[in-house]
C-alpha cells in the first residue's frame, strides 16, 4: 500500500465531509496525530485499523483498498 495514496484518500474524504482531523480521529478513538501521520503520507492505518477508517468514512474495504492500490 502507498501510503501517500492512503493519506490523499483518507484526507479527501474527510473534507468531503468537512470534517476537521480532530473529529475523524474523535469517531475512531485514536490521536489526531495519527490521522495527520496519515494524511501526510508518512504513515498508514494499521491492517486492524481498516474497518474502523471504512466504517467512518462511510465506504467499503474493496472501495479503501482500490483508491490505495499502486
């Protein structure tokens, strides 16, 4: 997985629904930190962390890992 990719997802859709990284980060109980990380490519969810990422951001883990796909 890309994480750069990742990040790009992750932060369009979040915007999408204007969403700060404070609220998306709040909906799966992890840092806002860790969503940055991820937003700025530097870091990816972990493969546990998936289904939560797919579940808030209200899309499927075929339509997750398709977007990330190199």
């Amino acid at each position: 997985m890309d994480c750069r990719k990742v990040g790009e997802l992750i932060q369009k859709l979040r915007k999408e629904r204007g969403w700060t990284q404070k609220y998306l980060a709040d909906k799966m109980n992890i840092s806002d930190r860790t969503v940055s990380k991820w937003e700025r490519g530097m870091s990816y969810p972990d493969v546990s962390l998936i289904p939560d990422v797919c579940r808030a951001l209200s899309i499927t883990e075929h339509e997750f890992f398709i977007a990330c796909d190199d």
